[in-house]
C-alpha cells in the first residue's frame, strides 16, 4: 500500500513537471523542467528496476521520494537562486540518501554486509551524480539552457556527492555493525557473570 502510494506521487510529480515542459502549466523555476523530468524519471525507473530485483521497504520509496522532492521544490521555490549554496547541501543529501537506500536494500537481504557492499553503495551514488553532471553538460550544451554550472561547480557538486555518500557508508556501517553486535549478544541470560 505505501509503495504503490509512493509510486503515485511519483507519477503526479513527473507529470506535473511535463505539463509544465510542454506549457500547459506556467510555474517558473532556476534551470530546467527538463532537467526536473530526466532527474525524477531516472530515480522512479532506478527504484522500480531494483524494486523488481530485491523488494525494497517502504521507508526507501519515500527517502527517494524526498529527494526528488528537495530538487523540484528548490528550484520552484527558488532556494538554489536564493539560498548560498543550496545546490551543494542538496548534492550531498541526495548522495547520503542514496546510499542509504543500497545499503538498507542490501542489509534486508544479507545482516552481514561485507566491505565490497559499502564499495558498492558508495561508487554507485557517486557514478549516478557524475552521470547527472554529465547530463547537466549536455543539456545546456545542446539546448542552451542554464544548467551547466561550469568547471568548478561541476567539481563541487562532485565533492559534496563523495562527502554525503562517504558519511552515509560511515554512518551505515556503524549501525549495521551496532544492531548485528547488539542482536547477537544474549538479552535475557539468567546466569550470573563470573567472578
């Protein structure tokens, strides 16, 4: 019930960004309803594609959600005009997310996560964020839009990609490895400790 609701909002979020790339709606923003509808697309296909291969829980579909969230409405909202540096705090939660949402996929299927899953997670999302910048490049090179930043804020968008995503692998291994120790340690021993 809560993925197929997540899906929805997905859906309404892709659309409403096309009416408004084809002008059947008229909100303004930053940069692109294009560079909106590549970016909320590419996440729906991602956590369907990886849905259908391991289930994800619903708390991921939502995290996803929330992501793409935080980039339409800045830009609608005006926060990347606006507010100093919001593009690199959205870079870096959106990478921390991501992460996030692999490690959590993973640790359903197997509690004991090894380090090539954290390498996995990690190079993953930083890929997928240099993908966007590419996308980012492209977009503004062939249909000379804002997009592209420039060389330097291609590069820290990167930086605040790697910095989000290594935390999260930091911070999820420290919970994983928290709740493994805590499982496997007895909770209710009845013997005394030894003197």
């Amino acid at each position: 019930m809560m993925i197929a609701l997540a899906r929805v909002l997905f859906a309404l979020l892709a659309f409403f960004e096309v009416l408004n790339y084809v002008s059947v709606l008229h909100f303004t923003l930053v940069y692109t309803w294009l560079g909106l509808i590549v970016t909320v697309l590419g996440i729906w296909v991602l956590m369907e594609t990886t849905h259908r291969k391991r289930a994800h829980h619903p708390a991921s579909w939502f995290m996803a959600l929330a992501a793409v969230g935080v980039d339409a409405g800045g830009d609608m909202l005006k926060f990347y005009q606006n507010v100093p540096h919001y593009d690199k705090y959205v870079h870096f939660a959106i990478s921390a997310a991501g992460v996030a949402i692999i490690l959590f996929l993973l640790a359903r299927q197997d509690a004991a996560l090894r380090g090539r899953d954290y390498l996995l997670a990690l190079t993953s999302i930083v890929s997928l964020g240099a993908l966007y910048e590419l996308e980012e490049f492209w977009e503004s090179a062939l249909f000379h839009t804002n997009r592209w930043g420039g060389g330097p804020d291609t590069l820290t968008d990167i930086t605040a990609n790697i910095f989000g995503a290594t935390l999260a692998v930091v911070a999820g291994f420290i919970i994983i490895h928290y709740r493994r120790r805590r499982a496997l340690t007895p909770q209710n021993s009845t013997e005394s400790p030894a003197r």
